[in-house]
C-alpha cells in the first residue's frame, strides 16, 4: 500500500518535512517512490505538488493524518470526517448527558432529603411546644390543687 508521509529533514531542532509517496513497510526516511511537496512547520511554509498528489491519491495512495490535514488547508481534499471521530465525538456527548442526569437526580435526591428535614424539625417543634403547653396544665393543675 501506498502512503502519502512526512519525510524529516534539516538540524537538530529545526526539522522541516517533505510530502512524499512511499511504501507503507519503509522507514520514515528511507527512500520515497516520489516526492510531493514541502512542510516547514516553523514558518508555516507549504509548497505542493498538486499534480503528482492527485495521481497518487487517484491511484488509492492513503494520507496520514498530518498529510491529510495539509493537504485539506491546501485544497487537495475536502475535509472529511473519519468515522471514529463521529463515534468518539457521540461518545463524548453520552457521557455529558449521562452525566447531567445523574446530577439532576442527585439534586433532586438533595431536594428531597433537605425536604423531609424540615419536616422532621418542623414536627419536633410541634411536639416540643405541646410538651411545653402540656407542662404549663401540669404546673397550674399543681397549683391549683395546692391551693385548695
């Protein structure tokens, strides 16, 4: 199979790149069936063959994923996405809504929770002021039955 590569060339720490055609099994920078272009990512600088690119394309040559990108910003291709993109990208998307449920139910576990607690306080309330009043009758029956 054919591959359109980057090949590496240039110093240390100042790599520059050429498109090139290769077989799939050589190396990085053994040598290419052809060379198709130029890349340098520092200054940006990007020169193609559009030509010879469009016979090895046409012939089922295969872009890695920077070549491809290069070749989508310089025209060659039109953008495409790849199906394991779509699928990470859904992926992603059930996560966040998966996750937004399970926020939601806790918040309204939250709800229900802080809820039943004012319900409890509110009943402990109640039954200490009839406590209270009850104690109140107890006192004044007391005095009441003192004082006869």
């Amino acid at each position: 199979m054919i591959k359109l590569r980057l090949k590496r060339f240039g110093k240390k720490r100042e790599a520059s790149f050429r498109l090139v055609a290769t077989n799939s099994t050589s190396r990085r920078d053994g040598r290419p069936l052809e060379e198709l272009g130029f890349y340098n990512p520092r200054t940006k600088e990007t020169r193609l063959d559009t030509e010879a690119i469009r016979t090895r394309l046409g012939q089922g040559a295969q872009p890695t994923d920077t070549v491809r990108s290069l070749l989508e910003k310089g025209g060659l291709i039109e953008k495409t996405v790849r199906p394991a993109e779509v699928v990470g990208k859904q992926k992603q998307a059930d996560a966040r809504e998966a996750a937004a449920k399970q926020a939601a139910k806790e918040a309204a576990e939250a709800k229900a929770a802080e809820a039943a607690a004012a319900a409890e306080a509110k009943a402990a309330a109640e039954a200490a002021a009839a406590e209270a009043a009850s104690a109140d009758e107890a006192t004044t029956e007391a005095a009441a039955t003192a004082e006869a």
